[in-house]
C-alpha cells in the first residue's frame, strides 16, 4: 500500500527479492485514486500504480479503503503481510488484522519524532541535522506502533527536499529489504515501544507554512526555503507582488547597528556582482535564486540587473 516515489522505490526493492527467488510474492497494491496534474488537469496515476501495472499485478485504488468492498477485496487476497509507504489513508483495525504478520509501515523519520504526513518537508524546514526511516508495526495510531528497524540519514547544510527524498527512498527501501529478509529466516523481529515523551509531529502543509518572516533568524528562513521548496515555496512580499525565494544562503549580520528585519541592503544591489542581500532578526539572508510574480525563476543578480529601483523592504506575505 503506497501512493508516491517514496512508496514506489520499497515496491521496486520488494520485487527485485522475488525475482532474486526469495520465497515471497506481492500478490496486489492498494494506492490512491488517479489525479488531475498540472495545468490541463490531465489525469495522471500514481507512480506506484505504474510499477505495478507495468510487472502485471492487481491494482485497487478505493476513494476510502475503510469501506466494506475494498476491504474484502483485500480479505480475498489474504496476504500474510502488508507493507505500507506513504499510502495516504489511514488503515481500520479491521485492515490491520488481516494478514498474520500484521501491517509493516516504513515512515520516513526516526520516530518517535516527526510522526504524520509531511516528515521530510519538516525536518529540513525545522533545520535537523539528522532524519532517517524506521520500518514499524502498525497499531491504529497514527505511527504510534512499534519500531522494527531504523536507518539514519543525514541532512546536509545544502539539502533539500527533493534530495532527501531520494535519500530517503533508498534508506527506506534497505530498511524493509532487511526486515523482509528477517522475516523469511524466520527470526523474530526486535520490536520496542516508541517514548511517548520523544514524539514531534510532521502535519499536512498548508499554503501560509510558506510564508518568510523576516524577523527570524536568516539560518531558519533558509531551511523554511529547503524544505518547502516543492510546495508551497517560501514566499514574501515585494511592493505587494509576491517574491518566491527558491535558493539562498545564510551570512552573518554586518558589524554595526542593524536595519530593520526585511530591509534590503542596497549598497549590494548594483555594480558588476550585484547580491540580493535582505537583513533577518539574526544574520543576513543572501537570496540566489527568486521568482517575482508573473515573471519566470532566474538567479537574484540577473533580476537586480534587470529591475529598475528596489524597494526599501521586503515584507511578509498574507496570501
């Protein structure tokens, strides 16, 4: 059961068992209904649905996989083991009972920390060092059960969340390799209880998480910046257009007394090299890459190239 990349990447590895002759066999895939992308709203299938289509297994795709014909569906498959990434519905205990070996969720954090939808966005935009995948038996809690198996992975200073997502993908897919391998010498598997006390959240994101406040610290505007940068973007207000600021890099604030938090530093915005410097409450905010409503992406020098006065101040957004 699994909806995106992530969730593509642990069926892929699962597959490359089977076909290595280990004794086990995917025998179907529960992911979410088709979607309208882009633009034209062309209706567009999971990549999950994809890989499995293309090895000919039986795809499900239940608007609510909690209603009684999806989950005879899955009865009649009676599998002894269901494997879960990133599927996107919350499972009944009526679906966790099914398979003798229960549900096995890889949720790409170290829980007990960053529990819920969005762990990768959140780690990076909350500035952690270190994140990584834990492969946990699922309860009806939401990533509450036992933990199973763990991989850390590290968050580089460069990273975003397109690239600790492949990170990730990977990290994740050796970690239900190895449980699966477990699994099939017949060994136990070393489940422990998560420390209630220890649990962070990861919530769905919503659209005003983007929005930059000057007023913190350059440093966390940057991670916000990583972390949001596939959506909803890290974004302020330049002369009331809105400023997506899509690279940039953290400096330390200039000896002196300090500007007020968004003020551009002009004296940097003109000659041969210009930089679009903006002071944050702590440190500077070095923008590299930006994209001003209406406008296309370009680097922040070809824009103060191009633009013929800028304001004072860039301003948070209330969009």
């Amino acid at each position: 059961m699994g909806t995106p990349e992530i969730a593509a990447s642990v069926l892929k590895a699962v597959l490359e068992m089977q076909q290595a002759g280990a004794d086990l066999q995917v025998t179907g895939v529960f992911t979410q209904p088709d979607k309208p992308v882009g633009r034209k709203q062309v209706m567009t299938p999971p990549p999950v649905k994809v890989l499995a289509l293309e090895q000919g297994i039986p795809v499900f795709q239940p608007r609510r996989i909690k209603r009684p014909i999806p989950v005879e569906k899955l009865r009649a498959l009676a599998p002894d083991l269901i494997l879960v990434t990133a599927y996107g519905q919350i499972l009944s205990q009526e679906i966790l009972d099914i398979p003798p070996l229960g549900c096995i969720n890889m949720h790409a954090s170290l829980l007990p920390s960053y529990r819920g939808a969005a762990p990768i966005q959140w780690a990076i935009a909350n500035g952690e060092k270190v994140t990584g995948v834990t492969a946990m038996q699922m309860d009806a809690g939401m990533d509450t059960g036992d933990i199973l198996l763990q991989k850390e992975v590290e968050i580089t200073p460069e990273e975003t969340e397109e690239t600790l997502y492949e990170k990730l993908s990977e990290a994740g897919s050796e970690v239900i390799r190895e449980t699966l391998e477990k699994l099939l010498r017949g060994e136990k598997l070393p489940a422990r209880k998560q420390e209630e006390s220890l649990a962070t959240y990861a919530p769905i994101i919503r659209k005003e998480d983007g929005i930059v406040d000057f007023t913190r610290s350059a440093a966390s505007i940057d991670c916000k910046i990583r972390g949001f940068h596939v959506w909803p973007g890290a974004s302020c207000l330049m002369e009331g257009k809105k400023l997506t600021l899509i690279a940039a890099r953290p400096l330390p604030d200039e000896e002196g007394q300090k500007p007020a938090p968004g003020a551009i530093l002009k004296e940097y915005a003109v000659g041969k090299k210009p930089r679009f410097l903006v002071q944050c409450g702590q440190g500077i905010l070095e923008i590299l890459t930006l994209q001003l409503q209406g406008k296309k992406a370009m680097a922040a020098s070809d824009f103060l190239r191009g633009i013929r006065a800028l304001p004072d101040q860039l301003t948070s957004s209330e969009e």
